[in-house]
C-alpha cells in the first residue's frame, strides 16, 4: 500500500519511507536460487541494480511470476519473468537478453494473435517497451491512461467494442481518476467469456466495502457487460456471490470473499456514476447459487 508522506508527520513519513525502500528478503532469496541476480550481474549495465530495486515497494504481484534463466546461442543468459496462467498472453512476458554486448529488455505478448503459424499455431510477438532495462510495473505509471495502457486495457476495450477514451478516462473527474490509479487493472481471458478478455479493475481490500472491483466482458450472447462488486451490501449490490480461492482465469484478490454485485447498465466506471447508498441491515439478499456461475463476472 501506498503512504503520502505529506499526510503524515516527519518521523512517519521517514519510517514510511524506509520501509518501502526495505527489500523483500524472501523474494529476493527467490530470485536469488532461480540465478537472476547472478544472471544480472553477467549481463551488467544497469541491470543488477534494476533487479534488486524489483525486491522493494513496486505495488506489483512480481513475486507471483515464475522467474527462471536460460541461454542464447551465444551463451548469454536470458532472464525471464512470466506473469501468473489467469494472465498470461496479455499481461506482457518480460525478458532480459544481450544484443550487441549489451542488455536490453523486451515485453511479448500472445494476445490478440497477430500472424498465426499456417497450422494456426498462436505466435509471441513483441511490444515496443518504453521503460528501458526496468521492469514493466516497477515504477507507477504517471497518469491512470498510462497505467491502463501499460495494462493494455486499451487493446481490451477494442477487442470488446469500447471506446476506450470515452468508456474509462473522459467519464471520470481528476479526482475519480486518481482514485483508480490506485487499483490493480488487468486483463485476462476466461473460458465463460467466449474466451475473449475480461478487464478487472481490482481496488485495494481494505477500500473494498466502498470501492468496488469491476469487470467489463462479453459472454458471448450479450456484447458488453459491466459488473460492479462489494465486499458490503448496498442499495445497487444486493446479490451475494464468491469463488473459490485459487479458481482458474480469475484474479487471485477475489477468491474467497463474500462480494454484493450488480449488472451495471452502463459501461462508465462505478464511481463515476451515482452513488449507492446503505442498504436496510434487515434487507435478505438473493444468493447467487454455483449454479449461477457461469454468467457471472
């Protein structure tokens, strides 16, 4: 979680600031066993500094990739950092390798497929990268489109029919669009979605009750689709529904939690539209059987 040391005393904000600065050990003993510090400090430049900095505060689930090295055909090693399965294909695969003595860093992405094999074999391609030897997601993005185009929810919203402009920036106030910098955006496919992405918009949990998670999809039937989440009933969230922890093609942050949901008719993100209010503690909400699932985001 992020701290604003303007919002807090001195010998806060400097405690603050050293414990975001704190490496990760575990993370880093992760990194470690897999070889990619040692791997780093062979390729040189910048790069072992650029790795250990990844074991601090990125506000990034790096920890939850897989991290392994191999070699080119020169003997170089190549670093490689895989996004988790749900994810996988739009989140970008990051790589490190050598060309010309030097290290360089690249993003790959399966989706939406470009070029297939004449066997229709789906192709990795690669994505022009901006940020240099850094991991994609180490530093925040300055402003929430960059952030939703680092996540590719501009690609999402076109393979979906959205205006991306209109559907997620034009549509919020200045103050609306800090709040949702401060939640994770991601894409990723689902079997129940006719395979197409889905666009979560995930909130911190501690902000859950009030700031909801929300998806955008198509089931294949109905061409958009916008749910909107709680972890507390409202006036629009009555209907109770949960996943399993560890469900396939989901974000890990929903599994096994109690949310209300509601079917949004308009596609505009939730806190730019009225807001809900309380609901009556005596109020019984429909509960949303598994039965119910497969039309459920």
């Amino acid at each position: 979680m992020l701290i604003s040391g303007a919002s807090l005393p001195t010998g806060a904000a400097t405690a603050a600031a050293a414990e975001s600065s704190r490496p990760d050990a575990g993370f880093l003993a992760e990194l470690s066993s897999a070889g990619v510090l040692a791997a780093a400090n062979e390729m040189g430049g910048s790069l072992p500094g650029v790795m250990a900095a990844m074991t601090e505060a990125t506000g990034h689930p790096y920890r939850e990739y897989r991290w392994w090295i191999q070699r080119d055909a020169d003997h170089h090693p190549v670093i490689h950092a895989m996004p988790p399965e749900a994810e996988a294909g739009w989140t970008p695969w990051e790589r490190w390798v050598v060309i010309s003595g030097k290290p360089v860093h690249q993003l790959w992405v399966l989706f939406p497929l470009k070029n297939p094999s004449p066997k229709g074999i789906p192709i990795w391609y690669q994505l022009e990268n901006e940020t240099g030897l850094e991991p994609l997601w180490l530093r925040p993005a300055a402003t929430l489109e960059a952030q939703l185009r680092r996540a590719r929810v501009d690609v999402a919203a076109d393979v979906l029919g959205l205006d991306f402009q209109k559907t997620f920036l034009d549509s919020l106030t200045r103050s609306q669009r800090e709040t949702y910098r401060q939640f994770r955006w991601v894409v990723m496919p689902h079997s129940l979605a006719a395979d197409q992405p889905v666009v979560y918009a995930l909130p911190p949990m501690n902000r859950a009750e009030d700031w909801p998670w929300e998806s955008w999809y198509t089931d294949g039937v109905t061409p958009r689709l916008h749910h909107v989440h709680y972890t507390k009933e409202n006036s629009l969230a009555k209907t109770r529904w949960s996943e399993f922890p560890g469900a396939l093609q989901r974000p890990p942050e929903i599994g096994g939690v109690t949310w209300f949901w509601y079917d949004s008719k308009s596609m505009t993100p939730a806190l730019a539209q009225p807001a809900p209010s309380a609901s009556l503690k005596d109020s019984k909400p429909p509960t949303q059987t598994r039965l119910d699932l497969p039309l459920k985001f």
